[in-house]
C-alpha cells in the first residue's frame, strides 16, 4: 500500500533537512517517488513554501530544451508558454500564477516568494561561461550563480544527484578555470574544441553519484524521508566549493578520457 503524504509532510521533511523561514529552497523531484500525494503538485510546492515561511523563496528548474536541437530551437522559446519537460511540479510550478521564471530557453528556474524576481532576473546577463547548451545558461547573472552566492538549500524528493542542474554550474566553472590560464588569443579556439551550442563534443560531465558520495562524507548532506521517497539536501555554497576542490584533486577520476585529452593539450599550451 502506497504512502499517503500530505502539504504537513512536505514542509516537516524540507524543514528536517535544514530549511529555515526566510530561507531561498530549490528543489528537484519525482512525484511519483512519494507515493500518493494529497492534491498532487500542487501540495509539493505549497509544502515546501510553507517550510521556508514566514519570508522564504521556493525555487524549481523549469527547463524547456529537451537536448533535441532540429525540435527545440532556441528562438522558439516562449518565457510564458513553453511548457517544462521535468516533471509534473515542474510543469504547475511553471504555471502557478504566483511564479516568476527566468528567461532563458535550457536552463530557466521558476519561483515563488519575495525574492523571486532578483532570483530569475536578467537570466544571461554579465560574463558568460561555457556550458554545452549555451554560453548564457549559468551566466554571472543566472539563477544558477544567484543560489550559489545566496547558499540556497538544493535539495531532491525521490532523484539522485544526477538530476542536480548545479552540477553543470559546476562544470561550466571547472572548464572557465583552464581557459581561463591561457593567452587571450588561444581562448576561443580551445573552447570551441568543446560541447558548444548543443553540439556533440568533449565535456567535463562528472557522475553525480559518486560525487554524492564523497560529498556525504564530508558531512555536507543532510537525508530525511517523504512518503516513500528517500529526500537529501545540501547547501549550495559548501557543495560547489567541495565539488571543485575534488575535480581539481583527481581529474582522473572523475572525466572521460576524451575531455582529459582536452585539458593536456591546455595545460601543454598554458607551460
């Protein structure tokens, strides 16, 4: 027999794993993974506003480009109908009349509280990063680099970290850092050696799971359960710094031999 959760479980199992009134959550999840939910999504995100009320955010991706270039193109983005591909509380926190999301075709957040429009404002904007869907998806100015300055609570409802969108924040940091250490001059061409504009080619793409791991015993995550559905979070400030500081230590360990033969020819062009 099925779990039956309800908004007071949502909001217990946000606050068991660290959110505090006022506090800026995003969260990924499966609705399925909880078993039956009284009301359905829309319990899930009213559950995890009230986990950070009095004064909290409530932040989910709502990601539209679905990795298919020729069906989803990117001047075909529509910031109040494309729908998100990610999941039913994807799709109702998109549509909730109380959500702001950011523009942004790959890789835009919808939000929900008073600081909702700063989160999902100017979505692209400052120096951009390479990423392999855009240069503008984890900008300076991105909800992506915004939870990171703001040590929002990531957390995930039933999905492993391979769904974690921050982690390709990560890599997009991770890969600036190397071009970054060359001349001006060699930058552009080595990047475009890369995934650029949703094309195939070598990245820095790390397993999710097993950076979990090593992240959990660090003590960097706290784990709870909703329904039948195991829940974790983390704050984003520590995991990214940690996450960075193990890619740096063993790049070995964590690339594909393709994008390892990328980072010798940079760091032979940076010596």
């Amino acid at each position: 027999m099925s779990s039956e959760v309800g908004r007071t479980d949502i909001a217990a199992a946000f606050r068991e794993l660290g959110a505090q009134p006022g506090d800026i959550l995003l969260f990924h999840s499966s609705l399925k993974s909880m078993g039956h939910v009284d009301g359905g999504p829309q319990t899930v995100i009213d559950g995890a506003l009230d986990a950070v009320a009095p004064g909290g955010t409530v932040a989910v991706p709502t990601l539209w480009y679905n990795g298919k270039p020729l069906e989803r193109r990117e001047e075909d983005f529509d910031l109040n109908n494309s729908p998100a591909w990610n999941g039913l509380v994807a799709e109702t926190m998109r549509q909730d009349p109380r959500a702001v999301r950011s523009n942004h075709f790959s890789h835009s957040v919808s939000a929900i509280g008073p600081r909702a429009a700063e989160l999902a404002d100017s979505h692209g904007a400052g120096r951009r990063f390479p990423s392999p869907w855009s240069e503008t998806a984890f900008a300076e100015v991105s909800p992506w680099s915004k939870l990171y300055q703001f040590n929002a609570l990531y957390a995930f409802i039933g999905c492993t970290m391979n769904s974690c969108t921050m982690k390709h924040w990560i890599e997009s940091r991770y890969a600036a850092g190397l071009l970054d250490r060359l001349p001006e001059a060699e930058r552009d061409r080595c990047r475009k050696q890369l995934a650029y504009e949703r094309q195939k080619a070598p990245w820095c793409f790390f397993d999710g799971r097993a950076m979990h791991r090593r992240l959990a015993a660090q003590g960097l995550i706290r784990t709870a359960r909703l329904g039948e559905a195991p829940v974790f979070a983390f704050r984003t400030r520590p995991m990214v710094d940690a996450a960075l500081r193990e890619l740096a230590r063993d790049p070995e360990k964590w690339f594909s031999p393709a994008f390892l033969e990328w980072r010798k020819t940079i760091l032979d062009l940076i010596h």
